[in-house]
C-alpha cells in the first residue's frame, strides 16, 4: 500500500502504520541523528504528512523553511 500525501489530512490505515515504524516504534537517536535507514524515514515521514496534510505542513513549518521550500520548487 502506497502512502501518498494529499493537501488534506488522511486517516491511516493499520497496515500503513505497522509498515512505517521500524524497529517496532522503538527509535533510536545518537549525536543528534536517528538510526533509520533513508527508506525508514521516508516512510516516517510519509506517513507523518499524510496524517495532517501538506497544508498543515506548511503551515507550522517556520518561514523560513517556506522560504527555502519555494526556492527548491522554483529550481
């Protein structure tokens, strides 16, 4: 099952759940990183931003981050 973010908040199916975790919800952090691969945090995140929505992202995102997220989208 694809997680895909939508403007609006999603509810998030249990499989979505269970396969977006790693380690079994157990996180770990050393010298400010945490220990997932590049594929477990992206579907972390995904999964995070499905749940509030890329509006809602934006908007508690400071303005900074806004800034620099249109200089990317403008290239």
């Amino acid at each position: 099952m694809k997680t895909i973010p939508k403007a609006e908040s999603q509810k998030i199916p249990f499989q979505v759940f269970e396969n977006s975790i790693p380690n079994e919800g157990k996180w770990e952090w050393i010298d400010g990183e945490l220990l997932f691969s590049d594929e477990e945090m992206r579907k972390v995140i995904l999964m995070l931003v499905s749940q509030i929505g890329l509006k809602k992202m934006i908007e508690i995102f400071p303005h900074e981050s806004r800034d620099e997220l249109e200089r990317l989208f403008k290239g």
